[in-house]
C-alpha cells in the first residue's frame, strides 16, 4: 500500500501535536520528496549515514528526532549540509522530524519508550513544556542506591552511564528526560526526585547532585533517544497500511 505525503505528514501532527511546543527548529515535514509513500525508514538523526542507509532500503520517507534545521544555525548550504540535502533531493527522499513532540508523547515518545524500557512507570511530568517524568518502578520495587540504578540503567541501554551518587538509602522516586536535559535536574529535585537519568551531564549537575543529595545519571544522549522515532514511526506505518524499518546508527555521544 501507498499513502500521500499529505496524509503521512498529517497523521504525525494529529499523534504528535507540534503546535503545542516551543521548539528549537521546524517539526513536520523539513524536505519535499516523492509524493507517494510505500516504506519508512526511521532513525535518531539525519546524519549522512543514516539518510544513505535509508535509501540503500528503499525509504520513500524518513522519520527522525533530530532533523537538519534548528534555530540560530547557519543558513547557507555548504559542507556536510550540503551534503545531506544533495542525496536527499537527489533520491526524491522526504525527510519528516520532531524534536520536543517526540519527546514528550506520554505512550511512544521519547520519555515514555525510555521508561518503559527501565521498567520506570510515570505518574507526573515535570519542567519546562512538561516533558520531564517522574515516577517510581513499575513492579513497586524501590532500587537500593545510585549504584544499583546505575547498573541497571547500563546493562538496559547496553552503555555504561556516567554517574554521581547523591544520598545513601533506597531510591523511591525516579525521575527521567532523555537527551541533553542536563538543565532540567533542579525541576527534577523540585519535583521529590532521588535520582535523575538523562542523556548528559554538564558541570554544575555533579555538583548540584552532591549538595542536594540527589543521583545523576547520564546514559548517552543518543542511548536515551533510540526509542521515541521507531516507535511513532511504527504506529504510523501501521495505521496507514506501509512498511517500516528502524536503522540504528551508532553514536557514542
């Protein structure tokens, strides 16, 4: 089956709702391909790799959380932009991405999916634009430490987090906002959190986790985000009758 470029791209507004976020770039379709869509690849970012991947698959479309286009990036079309957007146009591909959206949707967004996945069951959202979430473990267990998370956090995403414990004892409440939400932690220990995991940690947060008592965690920014596009992607695809493919490229960051 085919579906327009029209109802592809509406479907992903109608579930994932930009318009209700103030975003760093433009979600939705970020370049025009072929009109009629037959398969999907989705992925994190719109690297190089990923978009030749793509269309080594066949992708009439690709689905990503980090599109080429943010706010205060140089306009011109020059190097690895360049060439980005030459195989994109050159194969007809569209490129379609969501940033905030993706990461806040409460069932197949980013935050969810991570969750999900660290069995961590949310019963509030914290924060700027509400995408942090806070909760406890989804089998009412409580983790024993900072450490213990840790290893969990680590033997789940198949990366070893960068950590720093905050106060001994049992870790009740978890919160957790994937990506670079370093600068979320102080809503996160405003909202009763223990510990908090995101994707990176900057200077400040080891510090402010050692004065407040409260574990950080940094498990990768893209470790944290492999999650959200497969599984809105997916949702979508099958709604609409298409074929879909997740291609993990591979990130250390």
């Amino acid at each position: 089956m085919t579906a327009s470029r029209h109802d592809l791209v509406d479907a992903f507004d109608r579930l994932l709702e930009p318009g209700r976020f103030k975003d760093y770039g433009p979600n939705g379709l970020q370049v025009e391909g072929r009109a009629g869509i037959g398969r999907i690849v989705s992925g994190v970012t719109a690297s190089l790799a990923l978009i030749d991947a793509a269309i080594e698959a066949g992708a009439d479309a690709i689905f990503v959380h980090h599109g080429l286009f943010w706010r205060g990036q140089d306009g011109r079309v020059t190097g690895w932009m360049k060439r980005r957007l030459q195989r994109l146009l050159a194969h007809d591909v569209n490129l379609i991405a969501y940033h905030l959206p993706l990461d806040a949707h409460p069932e197949l967004g980013n935050n969810a999916q991570l969750g999900r996945r660290l069995g961590l069951v949310a019963d509030r959202q914290f924060g700027e634009q509400s995408l942090g979430f806070v909760g406890q473990r989804q089998d009412g267990g409580v983790f024993e430490g900072a450490a213990q998370l840790a290893a969990h956090v680590g033997t789940v995403l198949g990366r070893q987090p960068v950590w720093v414990e905050g106060e001994a004892g049992p870790l009740h409440r978890i919160a957790w906002c994937t990506g670079g939400a370093q600068g979320y932690f102080e809503a996160a220990i405003a909202a009763g959190a223990q510990a908090f995991i995101t994707g990176e940690i900057s200077e400040p947060q080891a510090h402010y986790a050692r004065e407040c008592g409260v574990a950080f965690i940094a498990a990768g920014h893209h470790a944290t985000e492999r999650y959200g596009a497969p599984a809105v992607a997916a949702h979508v695809a099958g709604r609409l009758g298409l074929e879909h493919v997740f291609i993990d490229i591979d990130n250390p960051a």
